[in-house]
C-alpha cells in the first residue's frame, strides 16, 4: 500500500508540474519573453545603441523596437526618447545605460508590471495611471529602487554611486538596496538623495535651479 501512495504522489506531482508549465507558457511573461515587442524608440538623438541580450550593440534610429532584456544606451551627446506599450514614456539623458527587465502590459485588465535598470545617468519618466492594483512600475539603480502608479519623475545615478529622485507629478516611494535599508515616499516638488549602502535621506524641496538641470538633461527634441 505505502509503494501505491507513493507512486500516486509522484504521479500527482508530475500532473501538477505539466500544469504549471503549461499555464507559463500562455502567461504574458511568457509571451514577453518569446519576443513580442514592448516599446520603442520615438526620438533618438546623436549616439544611441540597443544591445539585445547576450548580442553586440547596435545603431538605434527612431522607430526601432525594444524587447524584454535590451540594453539602451546614449553617449556623450546623445539622447533618446522610449515609448512603452503602456503609454508611458522614459527620457535618457547624455551618457545613460538603461535596460528593460521585465514588462508586461494587459490592457484589458489595465495592468503592467515594469521594472528597469538605470545601471548609469539620468532619466525622466511620465507614468499613466493604471487601474489594476498589483500594477507597479519600477526603475532600480546600484543603490536604490523607485516605485510609482502614475506620476512625472526624474531619476540619476552617477559615478559616486549615489541616486538623486525628484517627482514633478503623483507620488515616488524610493527604497535604498544596501545594507542600511530605508523607504521614504517623495510628493510633487521634494526629492531626496541615497548613497549606496545608506538609507534615503529625508525628502525636501528641490531648489528651481536643479530642478530646470534636470529637465533640461532630460529633454529629448
């Protein structure tokens, strides 16, 4: 009896695994993963490439098509515009590395989930609300992740491995990654600072000359 038990578990447990890669395989990760576009550039200026995963980087022009795990970067002069499928747009400044993680979009659901890698520069990101509540749009840098619904945002990080945060519109909350864990919540106008390893510093107004720095370095005609 106990070698008929044990042969209907494994019998079961097999089943349950098939299932489940079944249901992966029409998951809209899945589907992402199998190389469905999820953006594109609309504006590239100057020096702008698109590395696929595991390829070497290419030229990037207008109207070329980002896939799950691209890695898009601009040079000294160069900017670029991204337009996702959810209508949100992110804006690289000169000299930014930036790579698509992860991105799934439902429009029926009015849901996406969004996770980018800021390895290097500055960007600034407009954001449409989405109805769903597990909905969650992410930008992760070496020392901090910024999480948002919907909002107009700035982000940089830079050589002395600090992240710099500003919001324009909405709401930001900004989580440190190192070993002094810290979260705060940024509101239209405040920015806040993480070194890398250290907790978020506490959110203040930005001055209006840092502020315009900002969208200056992140305006992309």
């Amino acid at each position: 009896m106990a070698t008929i038990a044990t042969n209907l578990r494994g019998a079961l447990a097999f089943v349950t695994g098939v299932l489940l890669v079944a249901a992966l395989a029409f998951s809209p990760d899945a589907a992402a993963q199998q190389g469905s576009a999820v953006g594109t550039i609309e504006v590239a200026s100057g020096s702008v490439t698109v590395a696929q995963e595991g390829k070497a980087a290419q030229p990037a022009t207008a109207g070329t098509n980002l896939m799950r795990g691209d890695t898009v970067r601009t040079a000294a002069g160069g900017k670029a515009r991204l337009k996702f499928r959810d209508g949100s747009t992110v804006s690289l400044g000169e000299e930014t590395t930036f790579q698509v993680a992860r991105f799934t979009h439902n429009a029926a659901r009015g849901s996406r989930v969004a996770q980018f890698d800021l390895i290097g520069g500055i960007l600034r990101a407009i954001v449409p609300p989405a109805q769903a509540k597990d909905s969650r749009f992410e930008i992760r840098t070496p020392a901090a992740v910024a999480a948002v619904r919907s909002t107009d945002w700035m982000i940089e990080h830079t050589g002395k491995a600090e992240t710099h945060v500003f919001v324009g519109e909405g709401a930001v909350a900004v989580t440190s990654t190192g070993a002094q864990v810290g979260r705060v919540v940024l509101n239209a106008g405040d920015g806040t600072t993480v070194v890398a390893g250290s907790a978020p510093i506490y959110p203040r107004p930005w001055g209006q000359p840092r502020i315009e720095n900002f969208r200056q370095r992140t305006t992309v005609n």
